[in-house]
C-alpha cells in the first residue's frame, strides 16, 4: 500500500511541476523558465504560488482547482496515508 501512496506523490509532484514550468516558461522563456523553475520550485510558498499562477494562466483552471491541486490534493494523500498506515506506527 506504500507503493500507491508513493506513487501517489510522484504523480502529484509531477503535475505540479509541469503547471510551474509552463507558467515560467510562458513569462520567461523556455530555458530561463526551467532554471528559475528548479530554483524557486523547491521554495514551499513561492513553488505553490508560482504552480497555482500557472495552472490558471495557461490551463485555463479556476482559482478552486489550482488551489486544490497544490494544497488540497497533498491534504487529501495525507489523510487517506493517516488512515491507511495509522497501524504501521510499532
């Protein structure tokens, strides 16, 4: 069941990361936009506003879904990980 959860993460980061990038690279340009991407994307506040700023932009998302994708999706993986691993604590 780890495995899901993990996998689960990676999914999520991936999407996350592909909003941010084409945000940046939107603004940027394609190879400015990579590198400020990987630098700012491992800053938690900025990479989430940067992420949730491209999804709006250039996915044509609502405000709703982007938030729920950068905050409300790692909730939820966190909660369902509480449940599902809350016996594996010994």
């Amino acid at each position: 069941m780890k495995s899901v959860a993990i996998i689960g993460w990676i999914i999520l980061g991936l999407v996350q990361m592909a909003a941010m990038l084409n945000g940046l690279t939107d603004v940027l340009g394609g190879f400015f936009g990579v590198i400020i991407a990987l630098i700012l994307g491992e800053i938690p506040i900025v990479g989430t506003l940067l992420g949730i700023r491209g999804a709006i932009i250039n996915w044509d998302w609502s405000i709703l879904q982007a938030i729920g994708l950068f905050v409300g999706a790692p909730i939820l993986i966190m909660v369902i990980n509480a449940i599902a691993f809350r016996d594996d604590v010994n």
